[in-house]
C-alpha cells in the first residue's frame, strides 16, 4: 500500500465557526475543523488528525483577520488546550453559547421555551477554583513542566502562568516547578489537583512513589510560603492525607441561606464560586418553593441545591450516587443544623420504576445531572408528577433530549430556559432550564 503523502500547510478561508471556536473551511469534500479561526477570516493552517469524514488542524498564521477578533490575554493560548475561546470577545462567547443551547433544543428535543433567560454571567478572568494540573519532568528543557495539556498533541503546554484559575494559583506554575524539580519524586509525580476554598488553599500532589523525608520537608516549607494546605496521594481517593495534621473540611458559604458547605479536595463543586452563588438562588427562586412542598434533589452531591432548598421547603430529599458525597451531605445537613433534608445513595442511571422514593412523589424537582443528563429520570416523571421541574445542565445535548421527553411525551411545558456563562472563554456550555405542568 502506499503511504499518504504528509500535508504541508495549507491556506483557506474560513465559512462558519462552531460553538467551540473552530473555523470551518471546505477542501476536498471534506470539512477541515481550524482551531481557534473565525468566520471571514483567510487563514494558513496544518492538518494534525486526518478522519474519515472531516480533519482537524491547527491554526499557524491569520492572513486576514475578523473584525471580532480580540487578543487573547494568555501567552499560552493556542497551545494549551484549557481555554479555547479567548480569541473572541466575553459578549460574543455568550452569544455562540447561546445559538449552541438553542440549536440543540429545537434540532434535538423539538422545544422551544417560552422565554429565553438572560445569560447568567460571573468574572471572566481568575474564577477556576478547581483545577488539574499536570506534571511532567521534561530533561530535553531543563525543568519540570507543570500546567494544562496542549490542544493539539497529548504533552503538557510549557506555560508560566493561567489566567483563569483564581489567585494565587495563577502565579504558582513556576514555583510549583521549582519545588517538583527539586524532589527525589521529580519523574513519579504526575498530576497536582487544586481547590480553593473560602478558608484555604489546597493542593493534592499524586505521587507514584513514596517521597523522602526530605521531600516531606520540602512540601511543608512550599505549604508554609505560599499559605496553602498540602495533600498527598499515594493511591487511590481513600489514600489522601494532609501532610500536616488534618485541618478539617474546606468550605464554602452561601450567604443568601446561611450554609456552610463543607468538601474535601477531590469532591465535586461547581467550578466557579461566584456563579454557583448565584445560580443557587436563583434556581430556586425559579421552583418557587413554600414551606409545605416536598422537594427532590437529584444528582445532590454535597448538598449544593438541598441545603438551601430545606431552608424554604417542608421537606427535601437529596439523591447521589456516590456514597461519598451522601455522607458529605449528611455531614453537612448537621453542620447546619437543618433537620429537614434527608439523603440516599441510588445510581440514577440505573432505576426501573419500583423504587419507593419515585412512589411518594413530589411537589418540586431540582435535576443537576452530570453530562450524561437525565434520561431514566425524565422518562418515569409521571411517577414523580413535580409541578415545576429545574434542571441545571452541563451538556445541551442531554438537555434538550430530556426537555423533549418532558414536554413531548409528558406534556409538561418549557417556561424559560437560558446559558450559565460558569466557564468563560472555553466552549463548555452550562444552561438551565424550567418546566411546569
């Protein structure tokens, strides 16, 4: 057989950009998706993954550039792949969200809302509370690398600073380098995984091998410069540990309820402080809850919507998954002293209809799936019969087949619907919606 002649770079126009900011240019029968290119623009690009039906390239040089062109605020962008937008102006980004969440919900789920919701919008810079870094020792450049994979190939991008993650974190790449290279550990420490509280800083650094106590010493130091708790992890999730005695839970407030919400690193919040806050309130405000209503909370996790929700309802019952996060929530219920709020463990993804939670009903439903969505739980809503459903989204696809199964099959209606702007400048698209019967 023989070989395909390798491409050189290439020049195109490019015809329209989706959702996750690629340029689209038509060559040879196929599509080439151009990371980072606008519409209108003339561009030189290099094909990096050659598929059957379209191939992705990398953007090398704008010829000629859009008008909404802007320039981006990272010195890595373009390399790294955390951020895929930055090109493009904050307004704008909301807009592509929000063709993107509208689109699905017409092609997907035949719905059109009632009202479309204004965007829901935080900071653009600096709001990332939670992150994973990786880690590579990298001879060949004299350092350690620690930050995002690269967009185009699976190394990690050499960056000195992020503009998304919050404060302090955005500077502490290079001394994050400087500590991991000075470790016995350099080669067997692939990943640090951050989460910022409103009491502290953590780290959990995964290591592959035992660190020396020098190493330990070394940690402690870093922990006691920069003000920050350090973990390790030597195995799996049950094997983190504080390296100094154990400072209890990291938290978060939620001011407008009076909760506290306690997490441990690794836990699940939503990633962005300051919209979470706000799309708690108003998410229930949107179910419009008294104190006689009986409420469910699926997907709760730690208690992020149920804590808050028992403060107004008679009753609210969160259910998780993972048996983890119930306790957490449990803990936290007590933490609050709300007396209210019960929680159980039930993989969602795998109910049929006989379970006695879905029998007693409810008056109102808060969904916040993961991007699988919602399907098992849409398709048996007789079972439950909310009179007003909210569900948060991290995925319009799953969304909109859920809204269609709601509104086609169960004759509820879409009252409104809008984008959650929680990940500026990268093409996540997290939406909410209402239903009521």
């Amino acid at each position: 057989m023989a070989r395909r002649k390798k491409r050189g770079p290439e020049e195109g126009t490019i015809g329209a950009t989706t959702h996750d900011g690629r340029g689209i240019v038509d060559g040879e029968g196929k599509k080439v998706f151009v990371a980072g290119a606008l519409s209108g623009e003339r561009v030189r690009y290099q094909r990096r993954k050659i598929r059957r039906n379209y191939d992705e390239a990398e953007l090398l040089e704008v010829l000629e550039p859009s008008g909404e062109r802007i320039e981006p605020r990272c010195d890595a962008f373009g390399r790294c792949g955390g951020c895929s937008l930055q090109h493009i102006d904050p307004g704008q980004q909301r807009a592509i969200k929000f063709q993107a969440l509208k689109d699905s919900l017409e092609r997907i789920g035949h719905v059109e809302p009632a009202e479309w919701l204004e965007p829901m919008t935080g900071p653009d810079w600096h709001y990332r509370r939670r992150a994973r870094l990786a880690v590579k020792d990298v001879p060949a450049k004299g350092r350690v690398l620690v930050g995002f994979r690269e967009r185009h190939a699976p190394f990690i991008t050499d960056m000195h600073r992020c503009e998304v993650v919050v404060k302090p974190v955005d500077e502490l790449l290079d001394p994050l380098s400087e500590l991991i290279g000075n470790l016995s550990i350099r080669a067997r420490l692939p990943q640090v995984e951050v989460a910022a509280a409103d009491n502290a800083l953590a780290l959990v650094f995964r290591v592959l091998d035992p660190p020396s106590p020098e190493d330990r010493l070394a940690f402690e130091q870093f922990a006691a410069q920069h003000e920050l708790r350090v973990y390790l992890q030597e195995g799996g999730l049950d094997s983190i540990r504080q390296l100094a005695p154990y400072d209890g839970p990291l938290t978060y407030r939620l001011s407008d309820f009076d909760v506290d919400i306690a997490f441990e690193p690794v836990d699940f919040v939503q990633i962005n402080a300051e919209i979470n806050e706000r799309m708690v309130r108003k998410a229930i405000d949107w179910l419009d809850v008294s104190e006689s209503d009986r409420v469910l909370d699926l997907f709760c996790g730690i208690g992020n919507f149920s804590l808050p929700l028992a403060r107004r309802a008679g009753s609210v019952l969160g259910i998780e998954g993972e048996a983890s996060l119930v306790q957490r929530a449990r803990d936290n219920a007590a933490r609050n002293d709300i007396g209210n709020a019960e929680f159980a463990c039930v993989d969602l993804a795998k109910i049929d209809g006989t379970e006695s939670w879905l029998s007693k009903g409810c008056d109102r439903l808060l969904l916040d799936p993961a991007r699988s969505g919602a399907a098992e739980v849409a398709e048996r809503i007789d079972r439950l019969s909310p009179d007003r459903i909210v569900y948060v989204s991290c995925h319009p696809g799953t969304l909109a087949r859920d809204a269609g199964i709601l509104v086609n099959q169960h004759g509820f209606k879409c009252e409104a619907a809008g984008i959650i702007d929680m990940f500026p400048h990268t093409s996540h698209v997290e939406s909410i919606a209402i239903f009521s019967q």
